[in-house]
C-alpha cells in the first residue's frame, strides 16, 4: 500500500465534505476518502482499523464515490471482529495503542471495479461530552490498512487520522492563505520616443 518498503504510508487522504453532525451523544463525519497510492490489478483482501478512545464505539460505513445519476455501492466490511483476534494485536503492537485507546479492526475485499476513491461515513457514539470530548476541544482519530498478505508491525500499510472537532470547534479546515499567483504584469511601461539623431551638414570649400 505504501513504497513497498516496510513501514507506513499517509497516502489516503481524507478530505471533509461537509461540517458534521451530532446525533445524541454521538459525532456524524462524512468525508471523502481518496487512496493516493498505485492500487492492485488484482482483487485483494485488506484489512483496516480505527483508534479511537476506551469506551466508544465507531461505526464505518464504506461507498464507492457517487456521481450524478449513479449512487455509491456499499462496500461490505467484516466486523468489528472481537478484541481477541489477531488484527487488532497487530494493530496494538505495530502502531500502538495507550491504556485510554482501543483499536477496532475490520476486513473488506477489495477489487479494481471499485476504483480508489470512496465515501466515507464515520459515527463515533458517546461524544460530545467529558470525558471523552468537551464542546470546544476535539478528537484525533487514526485509521489504518494493509493487504490481508501484510502486517502492521513489519509490514506495508496505509494511514490517515481525522480530527473530530466538538461542537464549538470549527467542522472544517481553515482555508489557507492564498499565495501570490507568481504571474508577471501585463502591463506595459509606455516606452518614450526616441530623439531623432541631428544629421551634420557638410559644406564644401
């Protein structure tokens, strides 16, 4: 997923398509998630997990990217498998995990006809409130996967974290200052005629 060198790689890019909302107790983040990575010619099997806080639950939900007139599919995803499967090990021992965090581990089989571009539902139940996050802080959420031939504590991954904002927290990034568009002027300095050379008259003697 990643260079092909072990270790990880922070190419899935998790961009905000709108601000999100707060169902009771819970936090409703909708992004679009796009692999910037080359993906595999072959049907393949991934696994994935989430981190999030001791005591919540996250729920994923997983669509290829919809387009006018052609809804998303729902990719099926396996899981959350119990916190005794060796997924979530990996994931504990690779990227790690401390005493106030827990990962959540799925698994999905992939194909080239759903393409690398996906969109991404994340509800993440209780929220909102001590102690988990107050309404002016946020939450950092981290979300990893390989291919199912791969490991996470030696192997080739993926990763990405989410900023969760509570709900005095801005939902969406502050756009960046625009930089200077590097063109040159049009505009042209009136250029000054030049003085006619005086011709020397010659006299003959």
């Amino acid at each position: 997923m990643s260079s092909g060198n072990p270790g990880g790689a922070p190419n899935l890019a998790l961009k905000p398509k709108r601000a999100p909302s707060y169902p009771p107790g819970a936090i409703k983040s909708e992004r679009d998630a796009d692999f910037t990575g080359a993906g595999p010619t072959s049907p393949t099997g991934i696994k994935l997990g989430i981190r999030v806080k001791m005591g919540q639950t996250p729920t994923l939900t997983l669509t290829t990217r919809a387009t006018p007139g052609h809804p998303g599919t729902v990719i099926p995803l396996t899981g959350p498998l119990p916190q005794t499967d060796p997924i979530v090990a990996d994931l504990k021992g690779g990227l790690g995990c401390d005493s106030d965090e827990q990962w959540f581990a799925y698994t999905l089989n992939w194909n080239p006809a759903l393409k690398l571009k996906f969109d991404s539902t994340l509800n993440v139940t209780p929220f909102p409130f001590p102690p988990f996050v107050t309404d002016n802080g946020f939450e950092i959420v981290t979300v990893a996967f390989c291919h199912a031939s791969q490991n996470f504590t030696s192997g080739v991954y993926t990763y990405a974290v989410s900023v969760l904002p509570g709900k005095n927290s801005s939902g969406l990034p502050m756009s960046p200052p625009q930089a200077s568009s590097g063109k040159k002027s049009t505009k042209k300095s009136a250029k000054k005629p030049k003085a006619k050379a005086k011709s020397k008259k010659k006299y003959r003697r």
